[in-house]
C-alpha cells in the first residue's frame, strides 16, 4: 500500500516534507520514496492531509473509567464488566490516533489480555505496554484499587517478580503519596530508598523499564538515586532535582491533564472532595515543575492518566495542549508523543517515527499540528501495526 499526497511529519523533529509517499508492506514501512506516480500498488491518496507517526501515550490505566468517581466504578462493577470496558477503551484510544500506551496499573492483569487480543488481531486497539499491579507500601497510593502492598526490600523484588511473572513489559512504583488515594498525602514519600533501589534493581535485571509515581520532592529524589527511568507526575520537582534528571537521562510524563481535569470538573461534577482539594493544592506547583523540567532540557514523553476523574481514554489532545500552554513548541509536544516517547519507553526500533523498518502506525490529520496541536484531534486514517482501524478519507 502506498500513502501519498500528504505532507509528512516524520516524528523526528525533522521539516515537514511535501511530495513524499509512504510504502506500506504488510505490517511495516518499507520506504519513503519521491511521490512520483503512476503507482502499481493500492494507493491512498491523502490529498491536503498530514501524515504523522501514531501517538504514544505513556501513562494510562484501561480499567479506569475516567468517570466522576473512577475508584467507586471499579469496585463496584464487575471483573467482567472491567474487561469489557477495557476492549471499549482500547478501541476508542486507537481510534483517537494512539496507537501505543502504556497501562501503569490495571485489574487483574485484564490489561494484559487486551495487549495481548490487539496483538493477535482479535480487537481493535494500541500497542499496550502494561506494568500490571502497581508496587506501592501497605496502605500506600493506589494500594486499594491498582496496587500490590509491599514491604520491605524482599518483599518488594517478590512483588516486582510478581508482576514479571504475569508478563508486565514495565514496572510501576509508587514510590510517594498521590491524589486519588484518601489520607496519603501527595508531598510524602512513601516507598523508602531501600525499597526503590530493590524494585528498579529488579526491573533492570529483567531487562524492564521502571517507572514511578513520585510526586513529593523527597521521593523524586530517592527515584533518581534508585536508577528509575521514567518519573511520572513530578509534581514537587526542584530545580536542582530537574538538572539531575537532564544529567542522568530520567524522563518525566507530567500528566498535566489529570489534576486539571478534576479542578475543572470540581465538586460539581461528583468528584470525590480529598481529590478535587488535593488537585487544587498542587495544579500550580506541577505547571512550575513542568517548566523546571522543560527549562533544565529534561526528556518529555506524553502521557494522560487517562481514567483518572474525567480524563478519558482517547485522545491524547487536552494533555499537548496544556503543555503547549505551559511553554512548551508544539513541534517538541509532537515529538514528545511520537518519537521522544518512544525512546522513553525503550520502543523507538518499534515506532514512534515514520522511517523504513518500523511498524506501520501511521495517522493522517487535517491541518497542521505542527503549528497547532489540536489539528491532532481532526484525525481521518488511523493505521495501528499495519492493520486500517479509522478510514473517513
Ligand atoms: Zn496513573
């Protein structure tokens, strides 16, 4: 299959390109060639349209709903019904252009089924990378919904084997208190430095990516002393902390949209009071870290924590959007979701860009995205691992 006619935006960070066309074959780009026709393969024409590599989205929890109150959901509907909204919510996100997330705690490990149906073709979706039940203290953020209590520097490499043993891609820590969770509180560390060290220790020799929740200052830096590759939130970021990660390479996923979404939608909208007053407290102070973090030249990757209160699965938009609004060039937003997210989650062989050899995830737009994010939202095609999920050429 051939995609000619739009302009191209590589992912790379490159010039858009006009009068190229894109050689599909079967599931992967085999080339980029000078859009000359006639073609004697399929040809799509994407006349006017721009062609972008499929979305990255770094933090999302399937079986969240993204409803008012997602924690009341998930307790009290079914395991089953869990599985069925979470097929529901891989479709809508991949059908948003996404075409890989990566699932930070999930129920049951149903995430796990779904990554692995998509892979095999039985439903539409992204590219799931899932770190299973997220590893937090007794009593620590998330331990009543997504999380797997530990204690203790043993416990926590049985914990992380735990969720190896499952099949995670990834390992999620929660590593300080967080917003979601009543009595934890969001500026303290939870997981101690012995315990941090014992779980990435343990990722890495399994040769995975560890990611954690860390909001409090204390906690972003024991994670930066353990050797974490992903913070996400980072919302108590310092300065000094900022530089450290640009030094060692720890990328942050800022999730802006999250406590954004609960102010926004506030009591009114049945949000749970601990959280929308945790929001409030801290919104500010994450767009200061955000900016810390873009001014120290930290790696950005896109990610929504999509399922949190209103914060739905789908597009990935409102998160570029508040960055853009935060300071950040839409072009580096772009790259933050596309190839700067692939290398993050150690996938950039795999996608992220438009280049010959990697999986076919393509998307094309109207407009211009690298001039406005919200073009992102007009999607037209979507093309996940090859196969066509959104044709409204
Ligand atoms: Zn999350």
């Amino acid at each position: 299959m051939i995609l000619r006619g739009a302009t191209l935006i590589d992912g790379s960070g490159a010039p858009a390109l006009r009068d190229r066309a894109v050689v599909v074959d079967e599931r992967r780009i085999a080339a980029i060639v000078p859009d000359r026709g006639p073609h004697d393969e399929v040809v799509l024409d994407l006349g006017g349209l721009t062609l972008l590599p499929g979305l990255i989205n770094c933090h999302v929890h399937l079986c969240l709903s993204g409803e008012a109150d997602p924690s009341r959901t998930l307790t009290d509907e079914t395991y089953a019904a869990t599985v069925v909204s979470a097929v529901v919510r891989a479709r809508r996100t991949v059908e948003a252009g996404v075409t890989t997330v990566r699932d930070l705690g999930g129920r049951e490990y149903a995430e796990l089924a779904v990554r692995d149906a998509v892979r095999a073709g039985v439903i539409p979706g992204p590219r799931v990378l899932c770190a299973g039940r997220a590893v937090c203290i007794t009593g620590g953020h998330g331990w009543r919904l997504l999380g797997r209590q530990a204690d203790g520097a043993d416990d926590l490499r049985r914990a992380v084997r735990e969720q190896l043993r499952a099949g995670a891609d990834v390992i999620k820590l929660v590593a300080t208190g967080g917003v979601m969770t009543p009595g934890v509180d969001p500026r303290a560390a939870q997981l101690t430095l012995d315990e941090l060290r014992a779980g990435v220790d343990e990722a890495h020799r399994a040769r995975r990516r560890a990611a954690a929740h860390a909001m409090a200052e204390e906690g972003i830096a024991w994670c930066l002393d353990a050797g974490i590759d992903t913070i996400e939130h980072g919302v108590f970021l310092t300065e000094a902390l900022a530089t450290r990660m640009a030094t060692q390479g720890t990328a942050l996923v800022p999730t802006l949209v999250a406590p954004h979404a609960i102010v926004e939608g506030g009591l009114a909208a049945g949000i749970p009071e601990f959280a929308v007053k945790k929001s409030l407290a801290l919104r500010e102070r994450h767009l200061e870290a955000f900016r810390l973090a873009l001014r120290a030249g930290v790696a950005i990757a896109a990610g929504t924590d999509a399922g949190t209160p209103l914060n739905l699965h789908g597009s990935i938009v409102p998160e570029l959007a508040l960055m853009v609004g935060a300071g950040m060039d839409p072009l580096h937003a772009l790259r933050s979701a596309t190839s700067a997210a692939a290398r993050v989650l150690g996938i950039e062989t795999e996608t992220g860009s438009v280049a010959p050899g990697l999986a076919a995830d393509l998307i094309a737009v109207e407009g211009d995205p690298a001039s406005d994010v919200k073009a992102l939202d007009a999607v037209r095609l979507v093309i996940a691992d090859g196969r066509t999920v959104l044709n409204r050429l």
